[in-house]
C-alpha cells in the first residue's frame, strides 16, 4: 500500500528513470519502497555486444564513452559525455524506475480560454480532438503566426479530462519560458510543471508537463499524449537520441503530434499519406506574412570588428529607435555579436547567457529598445511591433528554415499586422532565396 512518504516517492519517480544515488528523498524510505518490490535498479551504462551504452540517452556513438579511473568503485569505469550537461553518469552508477502501482491522478481540469478561432484553427483543432480520441499520431502545419498554441488548448482539455497524461516538449528553452505560463493560465487548477536547464526541481506529479526535448531522456513510457513543438528546431532535428527520448518518453499506445511552421518534405508526406496532416496557411489575423527584403551590406564583419556601424544597419537601426519600434537583430556567431555589442546601447544573448530570460523580459516590458542575440531567439518569442533583422544572412547558421522562423517574428499583433525583416548579406544565398520564396507562396495558398 502506498502511504506518506512513499506516495512522494511514487508521485515523482511515476515515467522517470533517475540515478539512485539522486534522489531528493531520505535513503531509509527509499529502502523501504524498494522491499515492496516498487522500485527496480539498472545499471546506468551497460554493455551490449561489448559496447558501452547509456541507459539515459542510449547515446550509439563509441567517441561518447570515455574511460578513466572511478575513485568510487577504484576500478575502470566509463561515463557517457553525450548527456553529461545533466549529470554524469558511469558504468557503476545505478538508475532506478517506478514498477509499483500507477499514480492515482484523477483531474477536472477547468478550461479558462475563450478566444475566437478561423475557420482553419477551428477545423485543426477538431482534428486535433479526434487524433486524442483516436490515438493517431498526427502534423501540424502551421505558418509562424497561425496561432498554433493556441489550436493544441482543445485537444490538452480533450487528454486531460480522459486523465491522460500531457506533455508539449520543444527544443529551446526560451519556448518552455513562453508556453508554460499561457497552458498555467488556460488550465488554472492544473500543476502545468515546465522543465528545462536550471528549472525548480518539484517532487509532485503533474498531469501536464513542458518541457525542452533533452528533460525527456529522463523520462520513459510516462506521456499518453505528447505535442513537440518547433518540431524542426535545432538541436531536435540534429540529434537522434533526442528524437529518440520523445519516443522512449511516450508510452507505448501514445500518440505524437508534431507542431511546426516548417517540416521537411519527406515527413510531410509521410502524414499525408496516413491521412494525419493538418495544414493553416495563413496567420490567425488573416494578413501576409513578411516578405523579407535583401539589402547587401559588403565586408560588414570587417567593419564591426573594427568597431565601425555600416551606414545601412545605422539608419535601419535609427528608424527603429525614431519610430519607437522594439528589434531584433540577429547574428551568426557569438564572436560577432560580442565585437559588435559596443557599438549599440541594447543587450546581447545566447544560449549560454544565464541572464537570458531577464533579457528577454526587459523587451517585452519595453525597458530596452531591442536585442542582439544568435539563432537561439529564431522561434518561440512574440513581441508586438519588432522590427527585425539579419546579420550576414549568407552565413550558413541560417538555412531557409531559420530565415522563416526569424522572419515569423514580424508583425505577429493583430493590431500591427506588419513590419519590416531585413537579410543584411554579403551575396545571396540558396537558402535566402529558398526563404523568400515559400514565404511569398504560402501568401498566395488560397483554403
């Protein structure tokens, strides 16, 4: 029977797999629920076929297993690097799982939204519904603006009300940081717990999680339902193990659906031909989506290095500042946007910036007149009015599907249908071109 302190243990451990020697209970009650028999112990790294794997991330590259001499077990060991921003794991390290009785996690959630839909969100959405009744895995195509969170409300209402258990995970922190608290506001008296690098460690069970896809290798066969949003996002797409963790965190008779402005073609027509896929063309406020504009800006790295503004980006920039407009100016590298940072009065981010969130906060708040920053802002960030541009639109950082998302930033406000994106650029590029192209024929998609 699960009572007190062993409930805790139940609620937390209930579709994760977590190292024994970590978990934030005391080790005479983990004993304890171990005798029921409620927990099971595997080791961390095991070995298949005389290689090494990681239990957490099943990492299959050999150059990820390193040796070295463990002052624990005073023997050889071997930890897996590919997942060791989360803690290191070694072949003497125990991970352990729930194998009790399941969470009794009976919910009635309330449903506090009472926006209005287009036609189009109004039949995806429905769509949506039926694939949770269904159990059918399912694509959401949806331009940057079509109000693709707000199409999933309906179908999480439909999941949770059948006690399913939800999880939308989506590559990029920044997108957990602005979805979390819209779900919390749509689902009040739902515990909407949102995971990422840093994040408040809770021990209680949630019936709705957000989270970024690497917060799922320590999940398994925990989600009945499972949205992953920015579906195309880096490192998502560049990362088999975490397309593998979405899977691994799914239970076994779960439905995925993919949510994205921008799926490849070979996915796509894999959910046409099951009849799963699900396509808005146009923004929720029914105006185009910006047409980038190209404006050569020639040796540009060169001058900014040398502490120099090219006169192009200046008067962008000062017609931005005179018109009240907050921006976003985007930046291949890290390197570049450090050199350039002393020549603008607003503050720069990446992915390492721990001071990201507060600087993003600092925009929308209007407390500063725009941002520096990398690809890491690309998606997932909706500030009314920003103007937006790209510097060094040539680089290879932006393939077309980064330019698009960059581009989706503008004119996102129903009140401001519009803006300006700028590619800055020392040649055109395929994927530039690439760009422009689908976001001018998605424009003239008539439904």
């Amino acid at each position: 029977m699960i009572t007190g302190d062993s409930k805790a243990l139940q609620h937390f451990l209930s579709g994760r797999i977590w190292p024994l020697e970590q978990l934030p209970f005391e080790q005479k009650m983990i004993e304890q629920v171990q005798r029921q028999g409620y927990l099971e112990l595997f080791l961390a790294v095991e070995w298949l076929n005389n290689k090494p794997q990681c239990q957490r991330c099943f990492c299959p590259s050999s150059d990820a297993y390193i040796r070295y001499h463990c002052a624990k077990c005073d023997k050889i060991c071997v930890y897996c690097r590919h997942c060791l921003n989360m803690g290191r794991l070694s072949s003497c390290d125990w991970l352990v799982r729930w194998i009790g009785p399941a969470v009794d996690a009976v919910v009635e959630p309330r449903f506090a939204w009472d926006g209005q839909f287009t036609e189009a969100q109004a039949r995806v959405s429905r769509e949506l519904i039926d694939s949770v009744k269904k159990r059918q895995s399912r694509l959401i195509h949806a331009v940057c603006g079509a109000g693709k969170t707000e199409i999933l409300f309906a179908a999480i209402y439909e999941a949770l009300t059948q006690n399913l258990r939800v999880c939308v995970a989506t590559p990029r922190t920044d997108v957990v940081l602005e979805l979390a608290p819209r779900f919390q506001q749509v689902f009040p008296n739902i515990d909407v717990q949102a995971l990422y690098g840093g994040a408040e460690q809770k021990l209680s069970y949630s019936s709705f999680i957000v989270a970024t896809t690497h917060q799922l290798l320590r999940f398994e066969d925990a989600f009945d339902v499972m949205f992953v949003d920015e579906a195309d996002a880096f490192p998502y797409t560049f990362d088999a193990t975490l397309q593998q963790a979405v899977q691994k965190a799914r239970k076994k008779l779960g439905v995925t659906i993919l949510v994205t402005a921008t799926p490849d073609t070979a996915t796509k027509l894999q959910y046409e031909k099951e009849a799963a896929y699900s396509f808005i063309p146009r923004r929720f406020h029914g105006y185009d989506l910006p047409v980038p504009r190209f404006e050569s800006l020639w040796f540009y790295d060169k001058q900014l290095r040398m502490g120099r503004m090219p006169k192009k980006l200046a008067r962008w920039l000062m017609g931005c500042e005179e018109r009240g407009q907050p921006y976003l100016i985007f930046f291949s590298t890290i390197d570049l946007m450090e050199h350039a940072a002393a020549l603008f009065s607003v503050p720069a981010v990446h992915a390492e910036d721990k001071e990201r969130k507060e600087k993003v906060l600092a925009l929308r708040s209007g407390e500063v007149a725009g941002l520096l920053t990398t690809t890491i802002l690309e998606r997932g960030i909706t500030i009314p009015r920003v103007q937006v541009a790209v510097i060094g639109a040539e680089s290879a950082i932006f393939t077309a599907s980064a330019l698009i998302q960059i581009s989706g930033r503008v004119g996102r406000a129903q009140h401001e249908p519009t803006g300006d994106i700028v590619f800055f650029h020392h040649g055109v590029t395929r994927d530039m071109d690439v760009a422009r192209r689908e976001i001018k024929r998605l424009n003239a998609v008539v439904m």
